[in-house]
C-alpha cells in the first residue's frame, strides 16, 4: 500500500512532528508500507525525531516560514504565490506516485487535496480540538478576526465533507463536528519508550520534582502555572518546578523573577530525551488552556509520572480517569492546580498507586494499537491492497 503524507516540516520539536515519525515508521518498518512524506518547508534541515530509512522524504522548499515576518499586505501576495506553486508541484508529484491514501495533516493543501486526480483516498488529521482551530488566542483577538475565523470555519467544514475521513483525536471533538458524516476519532500513538523505572523495579520515584512540557506559548498556560507554583513552593520549598519547550522563553522568566522563583521553578528549552525526564519526575502538571489531545500526558504516564491537569477541552479527560490515574481540576483556576499539587505531594503513597495505573493507561495508546485502527480504515478505503 502506498501511503503519502503532507505537512509543513518534520525538523521542530513539535507535537504533529513527534506523532508523524512514529506513525510513518511504524508503517513502513512493521507493516511494510510504502511512505512518502511531502514538506513544503525546513529544507536542508534534519528530522528532529529519529526518521526510518525506508520513509521517503520529498521537500518541496516553498518556504511558507518567510511570510511571518512581513506585513499584512506583502503577507498576502507571496501567501497565494506560494499556494498556487505548492498545488502545481503536489498534483504533479501525486500523479507520479499514484499513492493509494493521501493524507493532510490539516494545513495548507486541504483547500485543493481533494481536487487533484490521482486516484489516491484523501484523509484529513485535525490535530486541534474544533472549538480553537484557527482561532485567535487572547491578546490577539479582535471582533474583525473572530468575524474571519466564524467565516474561514464555514469554508472549512464545506472542504471537509470532500475528504473521505477525517480524523479528530478524541471522541469528544469528533462529536463536535455536527456538519460532518466522514468523523472518526484516532487517538495519537505513544512513541516507543524505555520501560519506565517501576518496569525496571524501583517502584520509589525521585521526590520532590513536578515537570511541565509544551511550548512556551499562550495555549499552554504556563502563566497560570507559574502562579500556582508560587503558592506550592511556599508550603513545600523543597519541590521544583521544571518546565522544557521551544519557543519565547523570556515573558515566563520574568514572571519567575518577578515571584521570586528562580531557586523552585526552572524554565528550560526542548528536550530531545524528555521520557527521561519524566522519568525523573513525580508529576506532570499539565496547565493548557485548550489541548487538541494531550500528547505529553500518555508519554508521562508511560513513565509513571502521575498527571494532574486542567479540565481543558479537549483530550485530558479523554485519558485521565480523576483519582485512578491522574487529577482533573477545574480549568484556569490557579486556585484549584495549586490545591492538588500540594495534595499529590503530601500524599506520596497515594501518588505511587495512581503512578502504576497511569503506566496502565498509557500501554492502550501504543503504536501497535493505534496503528490498527488507522490500518482498518485504509482496508475500508482500500479493500483488496
């Protein structure tokens, strides 16, 4: 079976990019796919994650990345430059591969995908729960871009309808798209890990460390963390706060001044080996203001480094049952994260039980499982391949 995927670049540290090498091997080194992935940026640049040999990559060096540095008007023109050379160069290669399944990774070929003969089955991934895609995000928002965003969202759901899936990440967000026949909801797989320490038999976790991953952005509420961290350090100054990820670093850091942190709560750049980290850790706290899944909570729980999470829409409560493998609290609320970390630490017997049953629930979201439920849709598609 030939399988093609399209998404901007495979050498940020990102979340799509980590979930696309795992399914693109596992595809093509166990099943025996024939994988291509198509980029249209970051040419020249290494797979940040570990890519198979057998996968083959195309770069089609467009180049969209340059556009964010100039203004609205120049924006626009070398936008629908580069969108009409990204659609001749995709319908040219995708006659030439004549791939069986096409799939988009929810970005700038969906408005054409469907349009281009090749033969192949087209299948969207939504990597963003419905409520926040393309949606701006607080100081950003405006009445005029909200107008766009309500209008881009009826053109949207008009081009999904032509897709032959669409793939949510959770039920709760497939149940959203009520416009839409073609919904199916495929959770992301964990990448292969390390056992985690209980595995190895230390069932004693390293005290006193809470981790938080993500990019340093306003959606992974790292604001909100940091003030509820100022409440847990003072009742437990032993505990530290490490938060990685890419991304502006510097409005964070001086939230961490400006409380007087700098000695609990340490702010660092993505990690290329973040399971050990979480190995390291007690627990994750997970601060988003909105998750399209949560892929960081499964990778953690993989470790048995306990969640303890924002209510958000979506995905947290699609992975953590409260009080079996993890903690839901209400989300936004400063109040509420800052009572449960401090309840997690003051209750390490409890933290090491919840530890064994998120190691539970994380082994449902293997690649191998995950894998099948995609590998039935493309026999659904494909019978006979």
């Amino acid at each position: 079976m030939k399988i093609v995927f399209c998404t901007p670049s495979i050498y940020l540290p990102g979340g799509v990019e980590r979930v696309l090498t795992t399914k693109v091997n596992y595809f093509a080194d166990v099943l025996g796919y024939d994988v291509t992935v198509i980029l249209t940026d970051g040419y020249g640049c290494e797979p940040y994650f570990p890519l198979s040999q057998k996968v083959k990559v195309i770069n089609f060096n467009i180049g969209f990345e340059a556009m964010w540095s100039m203004s609205i008007v120049r924006k626009g023109i070398f936008y629908l430059r580069k969108q009409r050379l990204y659609k001749k160069l995709l319908r040219q290669t995708l006659l030439e591969i004549r791939p069986d399944i096409t799939i988009s990774t929810g970005r700038r070929e969906v408005n054409f995908l469907c349009d281009i003969p090749d033969g192949s089955k087209k299948l969207c991934e939504i990597h963003v729960n419905r409520a926040h895609y393309r949606n701006f995000e607080g100081a950003n928002a405006n009445l005029i871009k909200n107008a766009f965003a309500r209008y881009w969202m009826r053109g949207l759901v008009k081009t999904l309808n032509h897709f032959d899936r669409v793939v949510c990440l959770t039920p709760t967000d497939a149940s959203a798209w009520t416009e839409l026949s073609n919904v199916v909801a495929i959770p992301n797989p964990l990448p292969p890990t390390a056992p985690s320490k209980r595995k190895e038999g230390n069932v004693a976790l390293p005290a006193g460390r809470v981790i938080a991953v993500g990019r340093y952005v306003y959606q992974k509420g790292f604001d909100i963390l940091i003030d509820a961290w100022k409440v847990v350090s003072q009742k437990h100054p032993d505990w530290h706060l490490d938060i990685y990820g890419a991304g502006e670093r510097e409005p964070y850091q001086q939230q961490v001044d400006t409380l007087g942190l700098n000695d609990t709560c340490l702010l660092h750049g993505a990690d290329a080996n973040i399971n050990a980290r979480y190995a390291e850790s007690d627990i994750l706290a997970v601060s988003s203001r909105f998750e399209g899944f949560g892929m960081i909570i499964i990778e953690a729980m993989a470790q048995g480094c306990v969640p303890v999470s924002f209510n958000c829409p979506y995905g947290p409560s699609d992975i953590i049952t409260d009080g079996k493998d993890g903690w839901l609290v209400e989300n936004g609320s400063v109040e509420a994260m800052a009572s449960r970390l401090c309840y997690v630490i003051e209750h390490k017997d409890e933290l090491n039980e919840l530890a064994s049953q998120a190691e539970q629930t994380a082994s449902k979201y293997s690649v191998e499982n995950i894998a099948k439920r995609w590998t039935q849709i493309f026999d659904e598609l494909c019978p006979g391949r």
